[in-house]
C-alpha cells in the first residue's frame, strides 16, 4: 500500500480490467478538489496499472486494496 494516512475523509472506487478510459479522468478529478485531506481507498479487481496511477498522482493518498472477486 502506497502513502497510507488515515484521514476523516475517504474516497471509495474500484478498479477493474477494462475501466482504463475511465481511470485518468476519474483521477484527475479526484486531484482538483478543494478539499484536499482524504484517502482514495481503491479496490482494485484485477486492474494492472494501479502503481502507474499512484505514481502519477503523488499528491493524492491512495490505499490499494487487491481483490479479484470477480467471476
């Protein structure tokens, strides 16, 4: 897990193979709030390039949570 802080606030998502046109825009949001002290909890179903995103947005505090659950 990368830059684990335990804010008041948390963001929840979930990633999974085939969210790729999703993942940049959803992030880039996530990066302009004005708030800017909450963890990004992501769930991360299968989707590969969770580290590329954590290094991409070194601002943001994202916890990956590895599963893959799905069928």
């Amino acid at each position: 897990m990368a830059n684990v802080r335990k804010e008041k606030i948390a963001v929840l998502t979930t990633t999974y193979p085939g969210c790729e046109k999703f993942v940049d825009d959803f992030f880039s949001s996530i990066n302009n709030q004005t708030v800017t002290e909450f963890d990004v909890v992501v769930v991360n179903d299968g989707f590969d390039g969770i580290y590329q995103i954590i290094k991409r947005w070194p601002s943001l505090r994202i916890i990956n949570v590895p599963c893959r659950l799905s069928p």
